[in-house]
C-alpha cells in the first residue's frame, strides 16, 4: 500500500480525497463484479438459471445433441445434419427414481437407451415426444427397472412453464423410457397424469425449430431427428447448483443499478465537497492569522 505523507494541508486533503475515490472504486467494482462473475463450466450459467425460477434444485443435467436424416436418402451416419441440441435439468431431489431412469437411459448403462432414438411424435405448440429406443414409433421403450414399468413417484412439479421435461405413458403407473418437453407455457392440463421430472434449460431456439417441423398425420416428422450424441454432468447431489433465488442477479441496464451509481456519485461529490470546505475555511484561518500578527 502507497502512503503519501502529511507534509501539509495540501497534502492531507489529497490524501483525504484519495481515499473517497477509493470508497468509490471499490463500491462500483462491488456493484460490477457480480454480473460479470460466470460460474465455472461445471455449474450452471446465469442464463441457464433464468429458467429454473421457483423450481427444485437441479442434480444432473443432460444435453442431447440432435441430427436429422433425410427420409429417402441412405442412412449414413457421419452424413446427417446435426440440427441443434436440448440440454436439460433433472430434479433429483424431488423425483430420484424418475431422473435416475432417465440418468440410466441416458447413460446407455445396460446397453440399450436414447442414443440413435427418434423424436417419433411432435405436436405443434403442445410436446416434442421421444424415448422409445425400441420401436421408434410410440409403442415400445421400456424403463431400467425390473418389470419394465413404474410408478407415478409424484406429482409435485407443475407443468408451468414451456420446456417441462416429463414422462409420457400409457395410463396411471405404466411409465417407461417414452418422454415429452412441453413446447407451450401452459399445460397445466397433465398436472396430476403425467410427472414432471426436469427442465429445458438451454437449447429453446433448438426446441423452437423442432416446434414448427413437418409432420404427417399421426404427428410423426417426415424426416427422422435422432439423438446423435449424449452428455451426462452430475452436480453430486446439487451441492453445485444455485437457486435463482438466491442470487442476486440485478440487469446492466437497470434503473435500481443505475440508481446506486447516482447515490455513491452524490456521496463522493457531497464528501469531497466538504473536505474541500473544511480545507479552505482552515487555510483561511491561518490567513487571517498571519494577517493579525503582520498587523
């Protein structure tokens, strides 16, 4: 640390202002520093958070990368057009059986799951459906459990909001590997049928596209969009996920930020204006001092 000496009251007033600055400095790097912190790879982003408000803390998350194969053409691999990805977030917490069916599907753990599988059925503003690694048409896809089939864990989560990740099934306590994002704000309708067990958090422009795709008349797309790739992050039981409440997230461009800026610039102006005062009306002192002792 610099320190200047108090050789005189020039001096000690400098020093006086310096410090003001300083306040000011380190308050506006406080009020900066916050949105220009981005959390490391391996947690979610601000962006990514924004669409977690009022939801349970996110476990896992998963991210498909999707490709389109052309109906008509040979099916070459290496030659599909990826056309995006969908990455979503598991709500461990609340429905571990479900996400952990998901997690295995995913994971490809048994040797069989979503990878190469086909979102089979879209519905224009209601779901993009996918998951039935075994026929690829609505009516196979089975779960990593035992029998094939399990229960509705709960019913806790709402289909709220567009990019609901949830189980499709056949009827009460019949889910299996089959599942659905939501592509509508509201489909409160499934409440209670259907469990919600995740969230879209990145890739909507993705959901977006697959939202508008040609289909035919049982909703099936007339070109085939698979899953050509799977990632898995595990956030150890959410100890690195962050609740969006929690986070004091205020926009650059918001009146309130702004508002603290003019608050310490008035603080900063008012200080320095005073110490000035104080200094000129102490010099002047020792002015009139000397003039008496002159006289």
């Amino acid at each position: 640390m610099i320190f200047i000496p108090w050789r005189s009251s020039s001096h000690r007033l400098y020093q006086k202002v310096l410090i003001v600055l300083s306040i000011f400095s380190t308050c506006c790097l406080g009020l900066i520093i916050p949105h220009e912190t981005d959390l490391s790879v391996d947690r979610l982003s601000f962006k990514e958070l924004e669409h977690l408000s009022n939801d349970p803390v996110v476990t896992h998350t998963v991210e498909f990368k999707l490709s389109k194969q052309v109906k008509g053409e040979l099916y070459v691999y290496g030659n599909s057009i990826e056309i995006g990805s969908l990455k979503v977030g598991l709500f461990g917490t609340v429905v571990p059986i479900t996400a952990e069916n998901f997690l295995q599907l995913s994971n490809m753990t048994f040797g069989y799951g979503y990878e190469k599988s086909i979102f089979h059925r879209i519905v224009e503003n209601f779901v993009i459906q996918g998951g039935d690694f075994e026929r690829q048409d609505g009516t196979g896809g089975h779960s990593v459990f035992n029998d094939g089939k399990f229960l509705d864990e709960n019913f806790n989560i709402k289909h709220s909001k567009k990019g609901r990740l949830s189980m499709a099934n056949a009827g009460p306590n019949t889910n299996g590997a089959q599942f659905f994002i939501t592509t509508t704000e509201d489909a409160g309708f499934l409440d209670g049928k259907h469990v919600v067990f995740g969230q879209l958090i990145d890739g909507f422009d993705t959901l977006s596209l697959l939202n508008k795709v040609s289909t035919d008349s049982n909703d099936r797309p007339h070109d085939d969009i698979y899953i050509s790739d799977i990632k898995i992050t595990d956030f150890e039981n959410g100890d690195k996920t962050i609740n969006l409440e929690d986070i004091p997230v205020v926009p650059l461009d918001d009146s309130s930020m702004l508002s603290k800026y003019k608050y310490l610039f008035f603080f900063c102006i008012c200080a320095i204006g005073y110490l000035t005062k104080k200094h000129y009306y102490r010099r002047q002192l020792v002015t009139d001092i000397k003039d008496n002792d002159y006289y």
